[in-house]
C-alpha cells in the first residue's frame, strides 16, 4: 500500500475476484437454483444440459464429499438443496463448464419437478405455525406490570421495518485453485475468511489446514459477507473438487439479489407508558424477525436487537421479547446495526406515539430520558463515560434547534401543498460482538532488513478504511512514516482463526493487536539501540523514522537501527493476540458486560415534502458525533456520511418486496432504488465531539462502522412530522420505507 486504497480505486486499478487473472485452465460455475419458495424435489433432468459442448461436470447435492452443511450458529442450512427446498433462489446444481455464459446457458437446460408446499413469507404467520428459529428470548427488568399502574399517559401500537439489499458493488463470488496434495486456495470476498475455510473444509470433508482463504479487500460487504460470502466460496470449491481444476464462480448482479439474505425485515408491537413529566416509566416490546429460511447469523441479530431495544433512553421497567421466525424467503442475514436499528425504529415509533398522544413534541420526551452515567441498562450493563446528553445539547445549540423549529413552523404555515418536517434522532451503539467469543483478533507484523514494514492482521478491507487505520496504528507504534508500512492481504495462513470484520470492531480489534504486535518488536529494538548507545532502554524511543533519546532525534535512523539488528540477530517479526477484557454476558440470566464501551450521535433531519406528488428531499442533516479521537478523521466522515444516506435509503426508498408465493418482485435496480446523489441530503453537516478521548480505546479512538445507519431513522420521523403538518389528524402507521407511494397513502387514505 504505496498509495491509498481510495486512489487505487479512481484508477480502477484496485483489484476484485473477478480481476484476478486466472489460471490457465479456469473453468467457470453457475448455480441452478429453486424456482419455488417450498416444496420436494421429484426429479432433476440434467440430460439436455450434460449435452452441450463446454460442461464439464454437473455437480448435486450427493457428489459433495463432506458434509451437506453450511450452517455457522445452528446446521439446519445444506450447501446444495438434496430432497426439499426451502426458499427461491436455493442452490441445487452447480454447472462447471468453459466459459461462464456457457454454465448458465446449461443452467437454463436443467429441469426440475417439484411438488409445491405453501410457502410462508410473513413473520408473525410462521409465529403462529410455530416456526422458529430458535425459542424467544426476553431481556427485562424492573416491573413493568405493576409501572403501567403509575403512567398517565399509555400507548400501544405496532411498528414494521423492511428489509434491505446490501448492494456492494462487488457480488458475490470465488476463485479456487488446487494446490499439491489435496490442498486449496481460495480467493474469497468475504468478510469472515476464516468462516469459508471452516465451511469449505466441511464440504470437502478435509482439515482446515488443507485451505488457505485470502481476502485483498471487497468491494463493499455491509454485513453481506459475513456469513453469506460462505456459500459461494464452498460451492466453487465443492466444483473445484469435482472437476479437479481451478473453478470461478462470481454472481451475476441479478443472481446475488434472488439468492442471497438481506436485512431482516420486523413486525412489531410495543406498549410505552409515561407519566405527566414525560418520564417513560415503562416499555413493552415484542419482535417479530423474519428470518427466512435458515437461521444464519439470525439469533446473534435478535439478540443485538434486544440489546438496543430502549437505544438512548433510560427506562427503569422494560419487557422486551424477540421471536426469529421461519419463512421461506432467502435466509436474511448480517446488515449494518446487525438488529439494533430494527429495535431503535420500533423505541422512536413508540416515542412518537406517546407524543401525539401527550400532544408535545417527539424531542421533548426523548430529551428528557436521556441516558446517563450509572443507568443500567435491561440486560445489566451499567452505563460509563455516557455522552448522548453532550452529543444532544451540543447539537441542539450548534445547530440552533429553536430556529430550526421556528422555521419549519414558518414555512408550513406560509405553504399549503408543501410542508417540513424536522426529527431528532440520538443513537446509543454498544461496540463489541455481542457473542463474547468473537471478540479477539490477532496480528502478524514483520520488518523486513530494509526497514519497511508488512502487517497481516484478520480484519478486511471492505471499503471501511480499517487498512489506513491499521496502517496508522502501526507507523505511530514504530515511529516511521505511513508509506512505511503495507497492510497485507488477510490470509487464513498468516492470521489464523480470525472473527469475521464486522460488529464495526474491526479497527479496534485488528488495530489493538497490531499495537501488541509492534510494541513486542519496538522493545527489542530499544534494547539493541540501548545497548550499542550505553543508554536504559526506557530512555529509548522511535519517531520521525528515528530512534529518539529522552524524546529528542539521535542521528540513529529507523533503517540503519533494524539493519543493524538484523546482523546482531534480534527478531524482527511478532505476532499478537488481542481479546477484549472485562466484558462477558450469562445467556440464561440474560444479564452481564457485553460491550467493552458506546458509540454516541445526534442527528437534527429537516425533510421537505411535497404534498401532492408524495416526493420529497432531505434537506439538511446535521450530526453530531462522538468519535473519541479518530485515528483518520476523513475515513470516519466517510462512514459517517455512507452510514446516514445508507440508513435513509433503509427507511424511505427502498423497498424489498415478496409476493406471497415467495417470489422477489423488487429484483433489479429499476424496481428496487438506492440513494444516489440527488436523494442524498443537499447539505450534511458533521461535527465531531470535541475533548472527547476515550481513554480505553485504541489511541483514544472509537468504532464508527454502523452506528451512524442508524441516523437515517430519524429521515422517516421528519416526513411523518411532515406529513402531519399536512394532514394533523391522519394516521400514518409505522412502516417503514416512506416510500413516496407511502406517503400518499398516508395523506389521502380514502
Ligand atoms: N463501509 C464501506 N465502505 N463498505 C462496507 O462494506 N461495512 C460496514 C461498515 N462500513 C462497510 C462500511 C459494516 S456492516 C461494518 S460492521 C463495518 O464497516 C466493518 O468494519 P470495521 O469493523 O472496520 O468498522
Ligand atoms: N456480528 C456478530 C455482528 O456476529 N455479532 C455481533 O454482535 C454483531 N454486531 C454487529 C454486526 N455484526
Ligand atoms: Mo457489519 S453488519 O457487522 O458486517
């Protein structure tokens, strides 16, 4: 990494699977997936498609040597469909042949009969059938049966989010090669290598030690490939194996939107309770995941969901209850806030409500339950170093909220068919997996005799930036300049059992080790430089590529120093664990630590919405931002502002839509939109919390990955404020996306 990732990327120059040249003799996958959401196979007729010229092999459920099981957290997910099928778009063959447009013309030559079941797709409906994934799971505390008792004001209600597409503009795909003596390589875009070794390893009924996984960067995962870049890497090693020759198999844009999981989609029904302060005393919840057909990362999901059921606020008795229900849509997986803007969606739904009812405005009630240091939080964490209430006063006085209000006010009063709406949205994210397990990371740092430095650590380049926070964790940890340093490719063989990059720790993780890492290395060093100068070691630094004495530059520079050791025989490479201390949770207490800290922000949203035609723009978006002290400042703002526009998109214009036979109706990019950049919000203005260090973070710093999506729910407040300013009295119900044609249905309901 001479230069950065971004001007690799301007020049088109950055490299993805598919631009890896492959190796002579590449032979190409496509998959021949389930045509209905449920039912039997009765028979599969390959015999049209065994005939064409190219195909090499058509490989089924029963060629796979291993076992037929790709599930991480619970096995109920076979790689190749065998008897059943379960959703659309399930894999059940794997052509292998020339050339890619050839495997996918077989693919169209391959029947198969089914006997059709029903298919669910809707969450509470498999609730009712008793499809669960998993049994439902309650975090609570306090009372809140014997508090609705002292509430002036109670609300129930219902609140539905949809799904959501990750859209990385790299689908899915895998390159694997066969190495000597029954070993694989694999270049993967995923963002848990170590999953697709594990699951490759399964499939081909081989050690783990027999497949290398190596990740150069994705373009774009968003939670994606956490768990569902598995499938893809396994069937192509499956074909590999078949075929005994290099296999590719990268998704056509289509493809990767029918097969694979999205955002979860939840059905919810809440109850709030406060008292005439507008003090929430009590909050009910309960959650309906649709998880379709597998469980996937679904548990760890709902399980975040709970942990983010009260997001900023403080309420003493909460009952909060979440059921993962089977359907037979794709198995929905891992997107960024893996759960928790699911919850939050549902807590400001239930706000709002209370607040038209108590006719005051949303902001009021949310201001006033703020958390605070030494609230505890229902599944027993004791908040510390809180810092909503800072990031909300700071920006209601930068950005002058009573103007903000005036204005809106102004402006609806002065334009009938036009109206604003302005929403608050604070969002409390707890960093850490919330599976303790997962919380570790390793690294593996060499310098080289010339002085340069390579990095292998387990967190992968997605577009994130973890590589130049890495790169500058170990630069400032050796004293040499960021050119100085290559952060590697993540490789299974360097960095061995790593946690997928996600749960936005990747940099904290990946980085902390590094530090391990490199301050293993800078303690040799300062005693070899001690040693040959007659000073103590702990006189000893390095910066400015210099080894520094007391704090000043000696003549002695980084280069000549670790030349110089390398002849004395000092070891210059080091590799180091990294598990985040302190933190624990007691699944059948439901109770314990299980963030190291909180990520903290405040956006102020001003919508403008046009009554008539149902569009609208939002106008300005201001943030602020506790990122304690970011290790790349522009990085960050990048996250802060893709997380936002991607969060809006989540809750006002996109829109995954099933039929009921299971069938994805939104399939392409013209009937399903993204943000771009005239959706986008004209201005976004992001401020970072100032003095705001966090003293157990990695130099001080925070994560930034997901939290700020979650900005984007307040996007969906402010055009409902402004739909009411159109039409007080209508009842907009809580779903979400506010599509347009939403919007119109809210306003003209007849
Ligand atoms: N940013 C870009 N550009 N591309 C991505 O795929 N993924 C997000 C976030 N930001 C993503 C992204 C998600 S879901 C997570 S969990 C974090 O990055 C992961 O990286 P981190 O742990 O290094 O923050
Ligand atoms: N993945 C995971 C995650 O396995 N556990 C988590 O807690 C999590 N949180 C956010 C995103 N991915
Ligand atoms: Mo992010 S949803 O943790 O990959």
């Amino acid at each position: 990494m001479k230069v950065k990732d971004c001007q690799l990327h301007v020049r088109g120059e950055s490299r993805f699977v598919d631009d890896f040249p492959a190796p002579q003799g590449t032979m190409h996958a496509a998959i021949k997936a389930s045509e209905i959401a449920h039912g039997d196979i009765k028979d599969i007729d390959l015999s049209q498609a065994e005939k064409l010229p190219g195909v090499a092999k058509i490989v089924l459920a029963r060629d796979i040597p291993g076992e037929n099981q790709i599930g991480s957290i619970i096995q109920d997910e076979p790689l190749l469909a065998d008897k059943e099928v379960h959703f659309r778009g399930q894999p059940i063959a794997i052509v292998v042949a020339q050339t890619a447009e050839i495997a996918r013309e077989a693919v169209s030559l391959i029947t198969i009969e089914y006997t059709e079941k029903t298919p669910i797709v809707d969450a509470r409906e498999a609730a009712t059938k008793g499809q669960l994934i998993a049994p439902a799971r309650t975090f609570s505390c306090g009372d809140t049966e014997t508090a609705w008792a002292d509430c002036t004001t109670i609300v129930s209600g219902s609140a539905d989010s949809g799904g959501q597409e990750h859209l990385y503009l790299e689908t899915q795909g895998a390159l694997v090669m066969p190495a000597e003596d029954g070993v694989w390589r694999i270049l993967s875009s995923t963002q848990g290598p170590t999953a697709v070794q594990r699951i490759c390893a399964r499939i081909l009924g081989i050690d783990m030690h027999q497949i290398e996984v190596d990740v150069l960067r994705l373009g774009g995962g968003f939670g994606g490939k956490e768990d569902q870049a598995t499938a893809w890497a396994a069937l192509a090693a499956l074909a590999a194996f078949c075929v005994q020759q290099p296999v590719k198999l990268i998704l056509p844009r289509h493809e990767d939107m029918l097969m694979t999981g999205k955002r979860h989609p939840y059905s919810s029904d809440f109850k709030i309770g406060l008292d005439q302060n507008g003090k929430i005393l009590a909050y009910e919840a309960t959650y309906y995941q649709n998880a379709g057909a597998a469980a996937d990362l679904s548990t760890a999901i709902l399980e975040r969901t709970l942990f983010h059921a009260t997001n900023s606020y403080f309420i003493p008795n909460v009952k909060a209850t979440a059921l993962s229900c089977r359907t037979n849509l794709p198995p929905n997986t891992a997107f960024r806030g893996f759960g928790g803007p699911q919850a939050m969606f549902v807590i400001e739904s239930a706000i709002a409500a209370a607040a038209e009812k108590m006719g005051v405005a949303a902001l009021q009630i949310q201001e006033k339950n703020l958390l605070r240091d030494g609230d505890v939080f229902p599944y027993g964490q004791k908040m510390e170093a809180c810092r909503i209430g800072r990031c909300w006063q700071e920006n209601k006085e930068r950005f002058f909220w009573q103007d903000k209000q005036q204005e809106v006010a102004d402006f609806n009063l002065q334009n009938p068919l036009v109206k604003k709406g302005l929403a608050i949205m604070p969002v409390t994210f707890g960093i850490s997996f919330t599976n303790t397990g997962l919380n570790q990371a390793g690294s593996l740092v060499h310098v080289y005799s010339d002085g340069s430095v390579s990095v292998s650590t387990g967190a992968v380049e997605m577009g994130q930036g973890v590589n130049a926070k890495i790169r500058a964790v170990a630069a400032r940890c050796l004293g040499v300049d960021l050119a100085g340093v290559r952060i590697e490719s993540t490789n299974t063989r360097r960095v061995a059992n790593t946690s997928p990059t996600a749960a936005s720790a990747g940099a904290d993780l990946n980085g902390h080790a590094t530090r391990l890492a490199c301050e293993q290395i800078t303690a040799r060093l300062a005693d070899f430089a001690a040693q040959s100068m007659g000073a103590t070691a702990a006189e000893i630094s390095f910066g400015k590529n210099r080894v520094l004495r007391d704090g000043q530059a000696t003549d002695l520079t980084w280069d000549s120093l670790v030349e110089q050791a390398y002849w004395a025989r000092v070891n210059l490479s080091a590799q180091a664990h990294y598990a985040t201390p302190k933190i624990h949770f007691d699944i059948t207490q439901e109770k314990g630590q299980p963030f190291a800290y909180y990520s903290f922000g405040v956006a102020a949203i001003v919508a403008r919405l046009d009554c008539v035609r149902g569009i609208y723009t939002f106008e300005t978006v201001e943030i602020v931002h506790d990122l304690g002290a970011s290790l790349a400042p522009k990085v960050d703002l990048g996250q802060i502002e893709g997380a936002l526009v991607q969060g809006l998109g989540w809750m006002a214009m996109e829109d995954v839509v099933f039929d009921e036979n299971g069938r994805l109706l939104a399939n392409t990019l013209s009937t399903y939109k993204i943000p771009d950049i005239y959706f986008a919000p004209q201005k976004i203005d992001t401020v970072l919390l100032e003095n705001a260090a966090h003293p157990a973070g990695l130099f001080h710093s925070k994560a930034i990955g997901e939290p700020p999506l979650m900005y984007g729910i307040g996007g969906w407040f402010a055009l409902r404020n402004a739909m009411q300013a159109f039409r007080p009295q209508a009842q907009i119900p809580f779903v979400a996306p506010m599509t347009p044609e939403r919007v119109l249905l809210g306003l003209y309901p007849e």
